[in-house]
C-alpha cells in the first residue's frame, strides 16, 4: 500500500503524485492505494493531460516532443500551461524558444 504523504506545497498525494482521485475528491491525510491503483490513477490523468495538449498545440510535434510536454503538463498543470509562454513559442514554432523556457 502507499500512503498519502504532503508534497513541499503542503498538498497531500497518493500513488505517483496524485492530488486528486478520477472522481474529484482530493486526498486527504492517512489515504492509502495499492500499486496497482496507483498505476491506473497515474494513467487516468496522464490521458487526460494527453488529451488537453493536443486540443491547445497547434503545431506538429515529434513522439518525444509531445510526451515531453505532457510530461510538463503534468507537473505545473494544464491551466498553468494554457497561458504559459512555452505554449505561446511552441505554437509559434520556436522550438528553440520553447526549449530555453523549459529551462526556466
């Protein structure tokens, strides 16, 4: 079983890093999965922030630029990234540019 523990931002987790459970209620403290649930969580939301890039990238992308930017997404979060300056460049095709704020 993996437990709940809080991230830095104080915002509990469970599994691989999920805040939220595919019903929407949100973990809370003392929170238990088994792997395998863990696993389908961390699947359901990576499809879903798949799902969300390719409504907002505008641009052909490689199999390792797309799943980098999923990747992305999945850490700052898909609202964070409608209005980010990596989706600006990116649409832009600056892929240079899109780089360089990766970085940041």
């Amino acid at each position: 079983m993996l437990s709940a523990p809080s991230n830095s931002l104080g915002i509990w987790t469970i599994g691989y890093g999920t805040t939220k459970y595919p019903d929407g209620k949100k973990v809370k403290q003392g929170d238990k999965v088994s792997i395998q649930q863990a696993k389908k969580f961390l699947q359901d939301k990576v499809d879903r922030v798949a799902d969300e890039v390719k409504q907002l990238v505008k641009v052909p992308l490689t199999q390792n630029q797309f799943d980098a930017v999923v990747s992305f997404c999945y850490n700052v979060g898909i609202g964070a990234f409608k209005d980010s300056i990596v989706l600006k460049k990116l649409n832009q095709r600056d892929y240079q540019g899109t780089e360089n704020e990766f970085l940041k």
